[in-house]
C-alpha cells in the first residue's frame, strides 16, 4: 500500500513536493491508468463510467444482491497532498485483495474511484458521485468551466468521455447495498484522542449569511462619541455573539465562524460606515443548527436595537447534514471490537463523496488520524501504522456485510 501511495505522489509532483493533478488532467488521467493497471492485476473487471468513475467489480455468489462498496478518489487540490482521497482508494484496493482470500461471499464487492472529487478546477465538489446518483443534470454539467475557459465536455472529451452519455453513469437503487468510505480525517480530533481510526458518524453541513451593517460613515475627529453610528462596532459584537452562541453549542457538534469582514469606506480617520460579514454556521444535526441559528438572528435583533444601526441577514446556503447508516456505524464498531480496534465516533467537517453516497446505499465512513489535521497541503500525513489499522477495520466492516 505504502509503494502505490508512494508511486501515486510521483504523478503531477510539484516543486513544493505537493502532488497536482486536476480532474480530467493529464497528470489526473496517468494517475488512473496507473491504478486502472492495479485493479486490473488484482483481477478486478474494471469499468469506467461515462463521467470517469472507475468501477471494480469482483462478482458475488447471489447475481441478485446489491454490491457492497468502497472507494474515494485520486484527483488532488492544486499542489496537494498525497493522502486524501488516495488513502481510502488504495486501502478499498487492499481491502478487496484481501477478501478474495477470504472464500466465496454472497455479495460481490466494488472498488469505486470517483471522478473529480475536488472543486478546485470546476467549482464543482464531488461530481463523479453526484453524477452517479443523478444529483447532477447534464444541463448544469455542461456550464462548467475552467479558469482558462475550458469547458466541461471540452475536459472530458480530451480524456475520451463524452458528456452526452452522463446520465447512463446513474446508478439505480438496490444495485449497491452499502458503501464505506475510508479517508483521512481533516481536523485534529483522533490525533488528540491518541487514536489511530474513527468512525464517522455525520458529514456536516453550512448554514451560510451575509450580515450588512448600515452606520453612518463620518469624520473620526469630528463626531463626537454619542453622536455616532458606527457599523464597525455593531459588526464586531455580532462576530461575539456568533462565537458565543457556537460556544454554546459545542456540545451539539455546532462550529461557527465569521471568516471575513469587509469594512467601508475602511480609512483610519473615518467612522465604518457600513460593514459586510458572513456567517458560516456548521453542524450535523438540523434540529441543533436550525436552534444555534434562531439564536444567533435574534442576538443580532437585539444588537441592531442597542446600536440603533440597521442589520440585514440575507441566507445564502442552507445544506442538510447527512447522518451516516447506524446499521454501517453499528457494524464498523462490532468489528473494530473484533480485531481490538480502539475507535471514536466523530463527526466530518468536510463533504465526501459519502455523502452523495447516501441516496443510493447505507453509507459509513472511516477516518485515518491525521497528523496536526492539516489536508490539501503537501504536508498531510497519515502513519503506515494507522492505515494498516483502517484497512483491518474496513476489510473485515465489508466482509461482514458481504458475507
Ligand atoms: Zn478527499
């Protein structure tokens, strides 16, 4: 496992030792063939769907059960890093040449590699999965475009796929029973627990708002104290108020932020006139974010009368979290209890291909602890060690649901 993620780095390497490789790249494309050649050896009958999605297949003795799947993906950030997304591809490929071992399972067994897991060249995060599950339509499909114009069909054409074929990549129900995704955590929650592996129990979702403050914007020598509006002070006390709330509902998984603030006209002698800021509010639970917002928008109320400065909340994103299978949860932790596994549950701040999963099949995730939770960076890293142990827990997680 450690050569193919090793070899795998060497493709699209950048001079920051980062790897690059895009969807439907070049490098992307090499990346493939090389892994395509991999399952191949692994007597996998290996597809590739209309969209790029590599399918390995390994046949069950029941011709009417739905696959039991795993997988992720190889396409990285721009200068990324070598384990995300290629961890859980290489450790579904160690999985299935395991359980070939294991005697004849009533389920066959799939290796999916999604196809442009990553946003950064499309602005369009998990397609190959979206596409799938028919989340996507070809019209939508066909107005992304890259940073140098480049359009999507264009992109897949050079890489032989054509996009007028996409929706015969749509899976139907019942043709995959389950599917777990292994992948490297992105936050530092099991490398502060001392654990090697974790078992996901949502992927979570925004609730995104732009917040406008109007003040009233003048002289900063000239405006005595009481008669000013000033938007900068409101905004600062809404950026408390989202802290404090958010604080308030760690317990419940809920993080928020306010990532940037845009001040106008933003000069050293001038009273802040009017300030943007957005909120991103995070959680697993709906019912926890839908609260953890209700108190947000009416601390804001409150600090709108206080100041006497209008405050307008326009929603901009609001995403449902996606609870993984507590049939999936319950048989990752019987078997990391099995093979003497000490695991958490833990939740994912970041979207997977899982999650688009879900639609289609009883979904569970597995995380590989992350050294210092950094990702998308060419420093990310995962211990041999732990990997070895998230390859133990997903081959026998499959085995019991293939058996
Ligand atoms: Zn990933």
């Amino acid at each position: 496992m450690m050569d193919v993620l090793t070899h795998l780095s060497t493709i699209g390497r950048t001079k920051d030792n980062g790897s690059h490789r895009l969807a439907y790249s070049n490098e992307d494309d090499l990346a493939r063939d090389y892994f395509i050649g991999l399952m191949k050896k692994a007597h996998l009958n290996v597809r590739v769907d209309a969209v790029g999605n590599i399918i390995g297949r390994l046949e069950g003795q029941d011709p009417h059960a739905g696959a039991i799947a795993t997988g992720s993906h190889i396409d990285t950030v721009p200068n990324g890093g070598h384990y995300d997304g290629m961890t859980g591809a290489v450790a579904g490929l160690a999985a299935l040449m395991r359980l070939q071992k294991r005697g004849a399972l009533k389920h066959p067994l799939e290796l999916i590699i999604f196809q442009m897991e990553e946003s950064s060249r499309f602005a369009m995060a998990t397609f190959g999965s979206k596409a799938m599950t028919g989340k996507i339509s070809q019209d939508i499909a066909k107005t992304l475009t890259d940073k140098d114009g480049i359009p999507l069909p264009l992109a897949m054409e050079r890489v032989g796929l054509d996009i007028e074929k996409m929706e015969t990549a749509v899976r139907q129900k019942g043709e995959i029973d389950a599917f777990i995704e292994l992948h490297i955590e992105q936050s530092p929650t099991l490398e502060l627990n001392n654990l090697g592996v974790g078992i996901v129990k949502a992927i979570a979702a925004p609730i995104r708002t732009h917040v406008k403050v109007i003040g009233k914007a003048s002289h900063s020598g000239g405006t005595a104290m009481n008669q000013r509006k000033d938007a900068l002070v409101t905004a600062s006390e809404v950026v408390l108020a989202v802290n404090e709330v958010a604080n308030a509902y760690a317990s419940k998984d809920i993080v928020g932020t306010v990532g940037n603030l845009v001040v106008k006209p933003g000069a050293i002698n001038v009273v802040p006139g009017e300030v943007d800021l957005w909120i991103d509010l995070r959680g697993i639970n709906r019912a926890a974010m839908d609260a953890a917002q209700a108190e947000i928008e009416k601390r804001v109320r409150e600090i709108e009368k206080k100041y006497g400065t209008p405050i307008h909340l326009k929603p901009l994103v609001s995403d449902n979290p996606v609870t993984m299978s507590p049939e999936i949860i319950e048989v990752l932790g019987q078997s990391a209890q099995a093979l003497g596994i000490a695991t958490m549950q833990l939740p994912s701040g970041a979207g997977h291909d899982a999650m688009n999963m879900g639609s289609l099949a009883k979904v569970g995730m597995i995380f590989i602890r992350n050294k210092d939770g950094l990702s998308h960076h060419p420093l990310e890293y995962a211990s041999p060690d732990d990997i070895a142990l998230g390859v133990d827990l997903l081959t026998e997680a499959l085995y019991r649901l293939a058996k």
